[in-house]
C-alpha cells in the first residue's frame, strides 16, 4: 500500500540545484589547479 506521493516530475527549464552547482565549480577550480601543476613541471 502506497501511503506516500510519487514526487513531481523536474522542470527541464529549472535553474540547476545550488549544491550541484557549488560542486562542480569546486572540481572544475581542482582540476584546473592539477593542470596548471603540471604544467610546472
């Protein structure tokens, strides 16, 4: 017996979550940092 709702479907127009956004600038920031250490060396 389903005592909950299915949640809605996501808005293909909707701005991007905040914390996916904030995580992805973080890895891009990491690896550009990785890439301009190897480009010391």
């Amino acid at each position: 017996m389903w005592t909950v709702p299915e949640p809605p479907a996501l808005d293909p127009r909707a701005e991007e979550p905040k914390e996916i956004a904030a995580a992805r600038k973080a890895a891009e920031k990491a690896t550009a940092a990785a890439a301009a250490e190897g480009e010391q060396r």
